[in-house]
C-alpha cells in the first residue's frame, strides 16, 4: 500500500484535528503502532496538533520532518540583566574570560539546517538496563526485608521508594510491601543500539534530538531566551517540565541527559555537574539549552538514558 508524505513541522503545525487525525492514522498503519490520541496543545505560544501512539507499551509522539534549522547562534543572543548578571558572578568565580554570548556560542552546536525524517519519538527518556519485575520477585523480595529488619523507630513507615544502586529498585506502601519493583542491569552503549535495532528502533541523532527539542526555534531554550529563576533541577514547575511543542517530556532535568545516535554526544543535561557545583543559575539552565554541547563529556555518567525513536520515511 502507498502512503501519502507524511506533512513538514509547518503543515503539521497548521492542520485542524480532523486532517491531523487522518495523518496520524496513516502513520499508524504503516508503521503498525496503535494510534491512542490526537489533541489540540499549546507552547510557549505555538499552536499545533500533538498524536500519541502505542508500541510495545511504550508511548510515542509523531515528530513531523523535512528540511528543519536546528543549533543556536549566540551572536543573536540578547541575555536579560538578570542573566548577564548571573553570568558575570560565575564568570569570575570560575576564571571564564568570553562574555556570556561568547561563551553561550562555545557551549551550543551552531545555527545549521538540516534534512531529517519523520519519526515517532518516544514521549519519555528512559533509563537503560531498568527491567520491571514482580513485586513477589525474590531478590526484590530479599533487599526489602533486609531494609525492614534495620534498627528504626516503630511507627516509622516505609520510605516509599527504595534503590539499591546500579542494583534495584522498589515503590513500597506505608506496609512496606511492595507495589512495583525493578532489576537494574548495566547496559553498554553497543548493547543498547542492537537491543534497540532488533525492534526496528533507534536513538535520535543530535540534529534529530534538537529539532524533536526545540521544534524549530531559534531561541535557546525551546521556549524562549530567558530561563526561570534558581536552577533547572530545583524547580519543579516551569516551561522546561512542561511538555513541548511535539507533546515530548524533554530536556527537564540536566541530571538525565540523554544518549544520541553519536556516542560522544550527549543532550538535555551535563548528568546535572553545573547544579552540584554551584555554577550559578544562568549556567545551570544553560546544561538544557536544546542545542547545549557537554565539552566535558567522558562518556560516562554512571546512567545511561535513551529515547527510542521510529522512523517513518
């Protein structure tokens, strides 16, 4: 069967319901996903349709493609006087001698246009290595009544959620019983890529990250130029945990950047450096600029954090 070309972010961003749904549609069947919504959303002033899809579980939003411009030019950049002087404290606190649209360049991939596909692209980044088990599940059921049988007060409840690190993890009720429950395994980066291959997925290169980010604007925060008060991590509410102009959970907290389709490029976080040590607030919240480079990147974290995508061309 033949297909129609799947719409560019512009015509995308200006169907009604009934057409997007129809799009959405034809996306579900040729690539067999299970269409769950299509709905009228919102960001940062930007209308638009967003499509929700179902495969193997796991939720998955449409992200339209064509000829797109990602990266950031910090020659554009006009930082506001609180972000100038945000910049200026950590400036001289850490010896960084560029002025802050200097350094905003240096730390961002350049303005470039690019061609990349039509994908679904999984809503939620997940942890790799991180596999549901039964509650009922030996050594779940082992580490729990290890934790219970530590010396504390009586009427003390259970802590909620519980992680034994790069081991397991549990979401206890007040009972300490157990409501759900994970293994932890160590998942390597060539592992991932073939675990992802087998089912006909992939990781997001980083022109194809930046653009599901920010969804084609210039600015560099995919809502704008200025960032919230305090630092990313911290604030529970705000435009970086809202969901973005595609429906994605993304770039939210520089603790959980992610693996790209390059192994020396991370995305959406700095694996939270700049919040625990102090940088200052500018600095924080530039680790989840969309077009944000870790130049200090090793290649290890101690995570490893993925969002599956499905192309469709």
């Amino acid at each position: 069967m033949t297909y129609p070309p799947a719409p560019s972010p512009e015509q995308w961003s200006r169907l009604d319901l009934g057409a997007a749904e129809a799009v959405a549609r034809s996306i579900a069947a040729r690539s067999g996903a299970t269409l769950i919504e299509v709905r009228a959303h919102e960001y940062a002033g930007r209308p638009g349709p967003v499509a929700f899809f179902l495969v193997a579980g796991e939720r998955f939003a449409f992200v339209p493609g064509g000829e797109v411009t990602v990266g950031f030019d910090g020659d554009r950049f006009e930082p506001t006087p609180r972000q100038a002087a945000s910049f200026a404290e950590s400036a001289d606190e850490y010896g960084i001698e560029q002025d802050i649209r200097q350094f905003t360049d240096a730390v961002t991939a350049a303005r470039r246009t690019v061609v990349v596909p039509p994908l679904l692209v999984a809503v939620e980044a997940a942890e790799a290595g991180v596999v549901a088990v039964p509650p009922d599940h030996p050594e779940i059921v082992r580490r729990v009544e290890r934790a219970r049988r530590r010396p504390r007060p009586a009427a003390e409840p259970a802590p909620g959620e519980i992680e034994w690190s790069g081991a397991a993890r549990a979401i206890l009720r007040p009972d300490w019983t157990v409501e759900a429950a994970w293994l932890l395994g160590s998942p390597s980066y060539d592992g991932e890529v073939d675990r992802l291959a087998g089912l006909g997925q992939r990781l997001l290169t980083p022109d194809e990250w930046e653009h599901a980010c920010g969804g084609g604007v210039a600015t560099l925060f995919r809502w704008g130029d200025d960032n919230p008060d305090g630092d990313p991590w911290s604030a529970e509410t705000g435009p970086h945990r809202e969901p973005n102009r595609f429906g994605l959970h993304i770039g939210q907290d520089p603790y959980r950047e992610e693996r790209t389709a390059s192994r020396d490029v991370v995305c959406g976080g700095d694996g939270g450096s700049a919040v625990c040590g102090g940088a200052g607030s500018f600095l924080s919240w530039l680790t989840i600029a969309t077009a944000y480079r870790d130049s200090g990147y090793d290649g290890d974290y101690g995570t490893m954090r993925i969002r599956p995508a499905i192309p469709l061309a």
